[in-house]
C-alpha cells in the first residue's frame, strides 16, 4: 500500500488520530526519524495539519511528512511557551453568547483585532438567540455588520436558525473560540447529530492517552465541512500587535490614513488626523474597545510576536 494524504484530527500524547475522505479515521504515530527530529517541540504536528502517511506493520499508521501550511493559529500557555492550535483554517467563528453569559463586545473587537492579522476570516456567531427579543437580536447584528463582518444568531433550541449558518459552514474548516459557556461543544454536538457521522475510532480517553483539553479536536462532516473545537482557548492576546496595527484592524477606520502626513504615525496628539477620524466614526462601545486595547499595549509585560496569533501567508481575506 502506498502513501496517502490526511488531516490530522486529534492528538493523544505520542499518538495520532487522522482523517481521509477515503480511508476515513486511522491512528498513527510519527516516523522514527520525523520524531527525533521534532524532539524540541512538544506538538510538532497539530490538529489541521495535512500529512502523508503510509501504513504500517501493525494496525497503526505511520506519519511520513507534513505539508506546508497554508496558516495557523497560536497561542502563548500560562508557561509562557508558544503552541500553535491549528492549521489551515478558512475561517474563525467568534462565539458570542446573548446571555448566560453575556458575552462583552470589548471581548469580540479583541478577537476581532487578532483574527484581522491571521489574515483568517472571522464570522461572528451570537449564540443563545433564544434567550433574547428580537429588537434585542438585530441591534446586536447590526453594529457588526454594519462594520462588514458576516454575523449571524443562532440558537440551538431553534433549527431554522442554523439552516444559514449550515451554509456558511459548508465545505469549510471552521475553528470555534469564545469563552467557556458560550455553546461551542453544543453547537458542534448539534451538527455533528445532524450530519451523517463518521464514526471515531478513538474516544475520549482511551488506554492510548488522555486527550488533553489544551488540544483542538477536528470533527469531519459531510460535504469536507470540518468543525474544530477548542476547549481550552478563552482568548488570544492582542498585545505582539502596534498602535498601527490596531488602527489598521479596525474597518471603521480604513483609509483614515491616506489624509495622515507620514502613514501611521498615531501619536493621536491635538492635531490628529487618526483621531478625529476615530471620533466621528466609531460607536462609544468600538472606542472602549480600542482604548483599552490601547491601554493594555502600555502595560510593561509585553510579549513578541511569536506569542500570539501568528501572521499567516496567505492573501487577506
Ligand atoms: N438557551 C440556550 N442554551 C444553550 C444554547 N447553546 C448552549 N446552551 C447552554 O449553554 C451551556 C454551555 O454550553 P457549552 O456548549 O458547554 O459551552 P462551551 O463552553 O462554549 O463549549 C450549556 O448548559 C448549554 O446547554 C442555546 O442555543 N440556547
Ligand atoms: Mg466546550
């Protein structure tokens, strides 16, 4: 038997769970080699990325190599060491419930900041739409798509409002982050029922290993649409990114630049173009986003680049 392509889709310590449309779910373990030389980095491979592997003597399959990523997304842990969640995503979904808990909005321009520089497309999902009046619903809509972002509300208490986002979600890899109780694993329950499942051949803990909380889990549906949840993700830091670049970010205020003198020198002094720009045109709520984006940029603990959302390569959406 030859190689053949996957995507990994759990990782359980030193073991592999990976996905191919034909072969279905395998587990696999590294190459001898791809092991050593990887010794340094606790997850060399994660959740996302494309791999070849071929079988192997026994029932386990063995990773050969790893294609080029095409993006992924990182975070810093409380030990301070970076660890990439994901990769080769089209796009984030930004869960934002209406209620218990009500998620802030300070929260979503944040995710928003750090998604911009993924160059990874966000769509905002508020979540628990049930809970909350309709006038309720479209004023919180609105002041985001107002600004360009896709957004929906969703509840799963209701089917019909998931038959538009089942569209969006469609032959898409689509990683789920928001704070803990916003609905994320319901939701990816919901759809997972819906869709014709295919079956793991791990679950949860296994003699194999644990799978750690910290890990991303992809779930492979119909149509190649695959959900990613990540359990121990509350939110990416904005702090590796500059003033410019938060300015950048901010959609109400493209093309605010090109009347500056020198691009981007934001100092937002007496005579600033940047500032007046900002308020004419952002809402009270966007601009106490942005100050305190702004606010936390001072702090002295600032981190690299490297710590946080990473830059992608490809185009920006
Ligand atoms: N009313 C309502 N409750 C929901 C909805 N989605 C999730 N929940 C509840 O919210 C709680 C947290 O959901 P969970 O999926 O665990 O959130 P996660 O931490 O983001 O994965 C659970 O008690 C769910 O039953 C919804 O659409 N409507
Ligand atoms: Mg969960």
């Amino acid at each position: 038997m030859g190689k053949e392509q996957f995507t990994i889709a759990r990782i359980f310590g030193a073991y592999y769970e990976l996905y191919s449309e034909k072969t279905s779910y395998v587990l696999a373990v590294l190459k001898g080699k791809l092991r050593l030389k990887n010794s340094e980095d606790r997850h060399p491979f994660v959740v996302g990325d494309e791999v070849y592997a071929e079988a192997g003597p026994g029932e386990e399959w063995v990773i050969l190599s790893k294609e080029d990523r095409k993006n992924f997304l990182t975070r810093k842990s409380d030990h301070g060491d970076t660890h990439v969640l994901c990769a080769n995503l089209d796009q984030v979904a930004i869960l934002a419930s209406y209620k218990d808990p009500e998620t802030k909005d300070g929260f979503i321009d944040r995710l928003l900041v750090a998604s911009y520089h993924t160059r990874i497309k966000p769509l905002i999902l508020f979540t628990k739409s049930d809970l909350v009046p309709e006038e309720i619903k479209s004023l919180k809509e609105n002041s985001y798509r107002n600004l360009g972002y896709e957004v929906m509300s969703i509840s799963v208490e209701n089917e019909s409002s998931l038959e538009p986002l089942w569209d969006v979600l469609r032959g898409k890899r689509t990683f789920l982050c928001g704070n803990s109780g916003v609905g994320k694993s319901t939701l990816l329950n919901h759809l997972t029922k819906k869709s014709v499942q295919k079956t793991n051949q791990i679950s949860g803990t296994t003699r194999k290993g644990k799978h750690t909380t910290t890990n991303s889990l992809a779930v492979f549906l119909e149509e190649n649409t695959v959900i990613i949840d990540s359990p121990g993700v509350k939110e990416w830091g904005i702090l590796h990114l500059t003033k410019q670049e938060l300015l950048e970010s901010f959609p109400e205020l493209q093309g605010a630049q090109e009347k500056c003198e020198s691009s981007y020198c934001c100092d937002l002094g007496p005579q600033c173009n940047m500032l007046s720009h900002f308020e004419e045109n952002l809402t009270e709520s966007r601009k106490k986003s942005l100050e305190s984006m702004f606010e936390s940029l001072e702090k002295p603990h600032r981190v690299t680049r490297r710590d946080h959302w990473s830059r992608a390569v490809t185009k920006r959406y």
